[in-house]
C-alpha cells in the first residue's frame, strides 16, 4: 500500500511541475525531504536487489531502444572517456580524499566502496533537461551513450569493493580478470536474447504479444547476465541496440505501442526513484545517529566528497576535450608560420598521409564548443544507481561482523545524491541559457533543416519505387490501372479514403497493398541509411519514421472504419 501511495503521489507532483514549467525529478525529492520528517512517517522499503533489477534495467533499455547505435559508434570515444575513465577517476579520488580524513575513520577499501557508489551519474534527469530545452544532437548523444555504459563500469567496481571489505569469493579473485569478464560476456548476452526476441517476434506477428515480450527482456537480460556474473547493465543496453534496430521488420502498430508503453514506463520509474530518495534521507540521518556516529562530522564529510564530485567533472572533461581546442588557441597565438622551404623539408617529405579505416572513418572527430564543454562538465547529477547501490552494502561481512562504516557511506552518498541534484539540477537550465547554447535561439532552423533532409530522403525513396512499379507493372494490368494506383499512393498522405482496401482480395487491391509497402518499406531503409552514415541526425530520422508509422496507423484505421 505504501508503495502505491508513493506512485500516486510522484505522479501528482510530476504533473504539477509539468504544468508549472519545472524539473519534476527535482521537486519529487524536496517533497519527498519535506514529508520524511513528518511525525509517524515510515518510509516504504525496498530490497536493494529489487532496486537494481526492476527500476535500473527497464530505463536502460527504454533509453538504448531510442538510441541508434551508428550515432553511438560515432560518439565512442567521449562517450567512452565520460562513461568508463571519469567513473573510475572519480571513485579512486574520493576514495583516496575520504580515506585521508580525519574526521571519518573510513580504510582505503570502504572509501572505495563510497567512491564507486558516488561516481556514476544519472544522465536521466541531465537528458531529459537537455532535450527539454534544445542541447545541441553531438551534446545529446554524448550525455546518452555515457548514461548507458557508466552504470556498467561503477557497479563492477562496487562489487570489487565489497567483495575486498566484506572478505567474500568472487568469480574472478583477479579484479581485472573480472572487470574484462564482466565487460565482454555481458554484451554477448544481451546480443543473443536481443536476436532471439527478434526471432520471437517475426513469429508472434501480433502487436500486443510483441509489446507484452518486449516489457520482458530488460529484465531477463539482467537477470541471465548477472547469474553469469557478466555485467547486467551491458547487458541490457546491448539487447536494447538490437532490438531496436530490428523493429523496423515488425508492423507499425507494434512501434507505435511500444513507443508510448516505454515512454510511460520512463516517467513512471523515474517519478518513483526520486521520491524514494527523498523519503529515506531523515531515515539515513537516523541510522547515524544508532551508530553513535557524529552527524555534524559525516555532514563535514559528505559535503567535501559532494565538492570533490562537483569539480571532478569539469577537470576531467576540460583534460579530455578542452585540450585540443586550448593547444590550438596557443599555437594559434604563439607560433611563427614556417618558411614554405622548410615545409617541404624535414622527416615528415614524402611522407603519405594514411587514410582512415572504414571502421574509424565513421568515428565523429569535431570537438565540443567551450560552451558544450561547460555544459557537459555540469551534468553530473547522482540518481538511480547511487542510491541502490549505497541499499546494496551487505550488513555484514564474510566472518558475521558489522559491515564498518556502513551508515556512514550511506548516509555520505545520499547527501552527494542530493547535492548533485539539486545543485546542479536547479543550475543547469540557467547555464544552458546563459551560454546560449540552446538550439531553440535559431528559431529551430538547424531542426527544420534536418526535417527538409529527411522529407527529401522519403520522397527519393518513393518516387524510385513508383518508377520501377511504372517501367515494370505486374503482368496483365492495364497502363490505365497502373497510372491510377501510382497516383494514388503518391498522394496517400492527403487522400486517404480514396485509397483501396490493402486486405481486400481483388486484383487492384492486391498490387496497390504490394506496391504501397515496399514505399513504405523504401523510404524507412532510405531514412536508416542516411543515419548510419551520418548525414541526417538521428532525431530527425526518427521522427519521419513516426510520421511514416502514423501516416500508415492513419490510413489503416480510415480503411477499417469503412468497411
């Protein structure tokens, strides 16, 4: 019951922050603060387990689903530098700061512990602000790809953690060995449930079946994974990539479905997550408290971990990507142009310049604009994966000891959780703007010139087919028909009643139902062909796919109405 009354109740908020205009992720945790320290309040709660195997896969996969991973490639090495080296960064530094503190008994391996819980962020609520107010698409899928591997790298090095603290076996008693184990079974896993889904589903041939199925797999790919002590989180981003890209064999019935289904999930599980934060900070004060711990110390504590997480960032991706663009200003500022003699001399005559293979020739090489980088090194709120994972320390050890520290890490990686989000949460939105960075100043001209792109790519894509359909009509049909079924699926889109029955059983009907998939089916490889050669960006893509899912949705009703 207490659970259902925490739904309704984030749902409630959400709604009322959407109609103000507001942050729902961030008024859901300063209500749920509020009601925390009502009198007689009792949290609702939660197996840490649970945590991680119902709320994170789903949002995982929602978001892998609507990623393409063309545009992933072209982001990896960003994405790979945010998602694997700044979390491993961040989690030795406050390990190293925390276990130099005084005021904190923690050893190196329980700071390890607090610094793999602290260091993942949450691009969830980072995402949802950059496309509510119009972050440039490079920013957009960068902050994406990092959300779906970071999750990954911090909870493989968490469980290292506890396994050296608490004196428990792992798999692997190499941690390394372990890390590489984890990394490369866990996509293969989530590749082979993602083709076998697919494989499923060319059989169901039924859209509330395929959408029902498609609500298991994150949660069967984590569950396979981690009992093959394989990474669960790769391996639901992998199955989410896969399914994703072969959705376009099903029936536009089955991505429309499934389109709104995950998109209710995602607002549904995120509204949850953060009132359940916010409901369990007094609750984690008071656990200090029972282990006759210090608050004012541990709050000294945590709010120098939160500092080191809040600067962490901006150094890391100021060394990872403002040091082309600074190296340039320099030698743009301080070097002398050499004499056209000495060009041509030197090591480098002679020399070929060696093309790019075609693998890394797909590979995005422009860098972020200062203003990018300042707004990428600001999006480092904690969420989902902090506060599981701190749910997660064991209450004891291998021997029956109390976990040590264990209120204490807590209790550090909720006030770090809050910190990030409503410090930079609240700022955020008023740094984008500042820096002008938002792609809704231009009047939406970079947009409309993607969607002209994309309207191009599809009216290609059918005039080529109604051509060959022209120079080659089936046998036996007069040029009159033909001219006549060639004009009415060129104007499908404005004159849907006039269009024949697809399922009817006549000649006529049979050639236009033909004839009008394969435009239909023309234009959507068209469409995925210019995204994964990166000329049209994904966002536009998929939204002329909706619109082709739509224009059939719409079609198909009006014909099913008249009969």
């Amino acid at each position: 019951m207490e659970l259902i009354l925490v739904v309704v109740g984030a749902i409630v908020v959400t709604a009322i922050a959407h109609r103000r205009g507001l942050e729902p992720a961030l008024i859901i945790v300063v209500v749920g603060i509020a009601v925390s320290f009502m009198p007689d309040f009792e949290p609702p709660e939660l197996d840490s387990h649970i945590l991680l195997t119902v709320v994170l896969p789903p949002l995982l996969y929602s978001a892998a689903l609507n990623f393409s991973f063309p545009t992933f490639l072209r982001n990896i090495r960003p994405i790979l530098g945010l998602g694997v080296g700044l979390v491993v960064v961040s989690a030795f530094t406050v390990a190293l700061v925390s276990s130099w503190l005084v005021v904190v008994p923690l050893t190196f391996a329980t700071a390890l512990v607090l610094g793999a819980i602290v260091a993942p962020p949450d691009a969830v609520t980072a995402v949802a602000l950059g496309r509510k107010l119009g972050l440039p698409k490079k920013v957009m899928a960068i902050l994406t790809g990092e959300s779906l591997i970071n999750d990954a790298a911090a909870l493989t090095l968490f469980s290292v953690a506890v396994a050296q603290v608490a004196g428990t076996h792992t798999f692997f008693d190499n941690p390394f060995l372990l890390f590489t184990y984890s990394a490369l079974l866990g996509p293969v896993v989530g590749g082979v449930l993602g083709y076998i889904t697919l494989w499923i589903r060319r059989r169901l041939a039924n859209p509330g079946l395929e959408t029902v199925q498609g609500l298991v797999v994150p949660f069967a790919a984590f569950i396979l994974a981690e009992e093959m002590h394989a990474s669960g989180v790769l391996a639901v981003v992998v199955a989410g990539f896969v399914v994703g890209n072969g959705t376009l064999s099903a029936g536009y019935q089955t991505r429309l479905q499934e389109r709104y289904v995950w998109n209710s999930v995602d607002v549904l599980l995120e509204a949850f997550v953060f009132a359940y934060i916010g409901l369990h900070l007094r609750f984690v004060l008071d656990d200090l408290h029972a282990a006759h711990e210090s608050v004012v110390e541990v709050l000294m504590a945590s709010a120098l971990v939160l500092l080191i997480v809040l600067v962490i960032r901006p150094l890391s991706v100021l060394l990872m990507f403002g040091r082309g663009q600074l190296a340039r200003h320099v030698g743009a500022r301080w070097s002398v142009p050499a004499p056209d003699g000495d060009a041509r001399d030197g090591r480098g005559r002679g020399r070929p310049r060696r093309e790019p293979g075609k693998w890394r020739s797909k590979i995005d090489r422009r860098s972020l604009t200062w203003q990018e980088n300042v707004v990428v090194s600001w999006t480092g709120m904690r969420g989902v994966v902090t506060l599981a994972a701190a749910a997660a320390i064991p209450v004891t050890t291998a021997s029956g000891e109390p976990f040590p520290e264990r209120a204490t890490i807590q209790a550090m990686a909720f006030v770090v959780a809050i910190g990030t989000l409503l410090i930079q949460g609240w700022t955020l939105p008023l740094l984008i703007k500042r820096l002008q960075l938002s792609r809704f100043n231009d009047d939406h001209e970079a947009d409309r010139a993607e969607e002209l792109k994309a309207e191009t790519v599809v009216h290609d894509a059918a005039d080529e087919v109604l051509a060959e359909f022209r120079a080659n009509p089936p046998a036996g049909i007069n040029p009159q028909l033909v001219a006549e079924i060639r004009a009415t699926i060129a104007r499908h889109s404005q004159d849907a009643d006039a269009m024949p029955d697809p399922e009817a059983h006549t000649k006529r009907a049979e050639i236009f139902s033909t004839v009008y998939r394969s435009v239909l089916a023309a234009q959507r490889a068209a469409l995925i062909a210019e995204r994964d050669e990166g000329r049209i960006e994904d966002e536009a893509v998929r939204a002329m796919l909706e619109r082709l899912d739509l224009q059939e949705a719409g079609v198909s009703a009006r014909l099913e109405s008249r009969l």
